[in-house]
C-alpha cells in the first residue's frame, strides 16, 4: 500500500474547505505517517482565493504535504483520487424550500459522481459533506457508474459529535467518555439523536443523566437544530465544527470502530431497521481501518425511537421522489 494518498476536496476554498485543508495535511485522516496531495476542486470565479489557499498551505510546510493541485475541472481534481471529499454545494438562498435546493444541487452531484467513476483511483472512498448531503451521495451513487455502492458515505458525524457534546455537559464530564451515540435518518433537522445505547464513563447514558424529559425534550430539539443556533450567534454556518466532523467521518474509515462505540455514517441502506432499501440514511457503522464499513445489526430500538426514525426516513423517502430523474 502507498503511503501517499490523494485527497481531492470540492468547495475547497469555502468555509468549511479553508477548515478541513489543514487538518487534512496535518495528518488529521491517515495519520501521521501518510504523505497526502491535496486535489481541490472550486467553481471557476473563485479560483484566484483558491490560489491564496494554496499559497498559504505551502507556507505552513506540512511535513506530509507533498503537492497542492488546484483546477476547475473535476477531471483534475479527481484524478487517480483515493478520498474524495464533496463539500461544495450550493448554499440554502433566504426563502429557498429545501424541495429547490435539492433540484439545485442535483447536477452538480450527477457530474462529480459522473467524474469520479471516470477518473478516481481504483479503490477511492467518497464522503458526501455538501448539503442536502443524504441526497447528494444518493445522486452521486447512482451516477458513478462501476463504482461499488459501498464506497460511498454521507456525513452525520456532525449530528453526533453535537449529541456527544451535550450528553457530556448534561453529566459534567468529558465528551471523550461519551460512547456509542446513535444518529438516526436524514443530516437535517428531522434526525434523530438516540442516546438508548450510549454510555457515559461505560454506564448507560439515561441511567447517568437520570431527567427522560431533558432527553426526550432540551437534548433532540438542541441536536437538531444546533446548525441554526450557531448561525444566529456567530452569522455564519457552522465551518470548523463541519471540518472536524468530515476529518472524524473519514478517520473512521480508515481506523476501526468497534461495535461499543459505532460511528454515525449515512450510508445505503439494506432494509435493516427498517429502513427502506436504497435510501441513504444514517446508520450506527462498524468499520474495518480499509475504508470499509457494516451496519451494526440488533440495536434495540423501542418505540418511541422506531417513530422518531420514520419522521426522517420519511423525509428521505421524500427527497429520494424530487431527485428520481437525477439517479439514472
């Protein structure tokens, strides 16, 4: 196995790009001891501060950074590509339903997947990170024709890392002691966060924070809509905490997840949990540290949880019927 791996970004010199770059070359996704190249893909007009991106990646002289390639062409930046992370998308616009933004950024996601079957590595891994992003990697899928369908993700880890967060400042601990959280369904506002099988310090999270009702209540509603409160306080979209969350997606790819602490991916579903097949939807994940990953099978779910999941699943159902003249 090489140990250089060609890492193409899209939206590369947008928020959440100017984020994840360093991470990526620190090391962030293969650790230490890989060397990257760094394939970034913008839209043409912002292809001059993509520049100014690269300029100050050279300057930061990451010791595992071998070359930064800039281009407008997707058949650049995916070139031979062993990850490729989708995070340009065209942003939500004032007073746009979510119906327009899907058949928006449709196209977009047609080519790349398009692209990528064309031009990536033998053996590339796809994470989805632009909005509607269950969606997006549903389109991308269905377009990167002999691609395997497993190669493909989308990112709740996000979602997760939030759930964690709040878990652990509910218990006055550390979010590191905070283990097996489950995200159920779409990255929007109608996931669920499922703390039924988590734990806190290897105690049962509910038996620890001990109030059902701030569970089922301060906690959901504060997980689903923590994109907007940070929005309203900063007056920018979440750009940092998206980064870590698409670094943390991938890195769990790569590494190996166990089944006591299984990670939030989006990824095809095979009916399990009853999740139609064929949607992409959010999953407690197993990996194997190859890039490959398992749905978690046997989670108990009782009912409240089964109905909290539909609301998104029915949601992702929805989006599925918008994009279907999308998926070839």
């Amino acid at each position: 196995m090489s140990n250089v791996k060609r890492v193409a970004v899209t939206g590369a010199a947008g928020q959440i790009g100017y984020s994840l770059l360093p991470m990526i070359a620190a090391g962030g996704i293969f650790g230490p001891n890989t060397k990257v190249v760094l394939q970034l893909l913008e839209v043409t007009p912002v292809l001059p501060s993509l520049e100014g991106v690269k300029m100050e990646l050279h300057d930061c002289a990451y010791p595992l950074l071998q070359d930064v390639i800039c281009s407008d062409k997707a058949e650049v930046a995916f070139k031979d590509a062993d990850l490729c992370l989708l995070v340009g998308s065209k942003p939500r616009g004032k007073g746009m339903e979510r119906k327009d933004l899907i058949l928006d950024n449709g196209p977009i996601f047609v080519g790349q997947g398009r692209a990528i079957a064309e031009v990536a590595g033998p053996d590339v891994r796809i994470v989805v990170v632009g909005n509607p992003c269950n969606t997006n990697c549903l389109i991308a899928m269905k377009n990167a024709a002999g691609v395997p369908a497993h190669r493909f993700t989308a990112m709740t880890r996000l979602d997760q890392n939030r759930a964690k967060a709040q878990l652990a400042l509910r218990a006055k601990t550390h979010w590191s002691n905070v283990k097996n959280v489950v995200i159920w369904g779409n990255h929007s506002n109608t996931q669920y966060p499922d703390w039924h099988n988590a734990t806190i310090g290897g105690k049962a999270a509910a038996q620890v924070i001990g109030d059902e009702a701030w569970l089922k209540g301060e906690f959901i509603k504060t997980v689903q809509e923590r994109g907007k409160a940070v929005i309203d306080a900063r007056g920018k979209s979440s750009a940092l905490s998206a980064a870590q969350a698409a670094v943390d997606h991938a890195h769990s790819l790569f590494t190996v997840c166990a089944k006591d602490d299984t990670a939030a991916l989006c990824v095809l579903s095979d009916g399990s949990y009853g999740t139609p097949e064929g949607l992409i939807s959010s999953f407690p994940c197993t990996t194997d540290g190859k890039g490959n990953w398992q749905i978690e099978k046997g989670m108990p779910m009782d009912d409240y949880s089964k109905k909290m999941a539909k609301i998104s699943i029915d949601e992702l159902l929805a989006e599925r019927e918008i994009v279907k003249h999308l998926l070839g």
